[in-house]
C-alpha cells in the first residue's frame, strides 16, 4: 500500500499497525531476497526443473505445466522452510520485531 497522510489517522484509530519503509532501501530491507530465502529458492527451481526435464527427455516424453508447477511446490518445500525465513528476516534486522521501535 502507499501511504497517504489523509489516510494514516483512519488506519491508526483502527488499530492498525503502519510501518512505513524509507524509500530506496529495498536492497536491504526486503529480506526475502537475500541468501537465506529466495536465494536458496531460485537454484532449487531451476536443479529441480533440469532433472525433471532430462527425465521427460530420456522417457521420451514433453515437460508439461503439472510437471514444472511440482518442480517449483517442491523447491518452496526445499528452500523457504521455518529457519530459513527467520535468518532472512534476522539478518535484515526485521525479527525479532520489536514493537518499542514503532511509536504512535
């Protein structure tokens, strides 16, 4: 969501917490994007992928949309596990969440 001064006093009375990111620091607060997530994410995709391709190949037979969306469920089962998030998310300094930080 992008943020709106009109809008924040609506959010804040409905008890919604906002935390507004400076901008151009994506690179270091998007934590899903680092090693520990999506790092470990993209590779498993593209190995899983490869074999599931080479086994098509040598059985004689096309890759087909259910083959690659399993490719991908398996890889997400691989890579983006419980301790992986909380690493991604710890070493971008965002867990654990400390709510002092954010003031009214």
């Amino acid at each position: 969501m992008h943020r709106s001064p009109a809008d924040l006093p609506t959010l804040l009375r409905a008890n919604v917490h906002v935390i507004a990111y400076p901008s151009k620091m994506s690179h270091i607060l998007q934590a899903l994007d680092n090693t520990s997530a999506f790092g470990r994410y993209q590779p498993k995709v593209r190995s899983r992928v490869r074999e599931t391709s080479l086994e098509g190949r040598d059985a004689g037979r096309q890759s087909n949309t259910p083959e690659l969306l399993r490719c991908f469920s398996a890889a997400a089962s691989d890579a983006l596990r419980e301790e992986a998030l909380r690493t991604a998310f710890q070493r971008v300094g965002m867990w654990p969440l400390d709510p002092t930080v954010v003031s009214d």
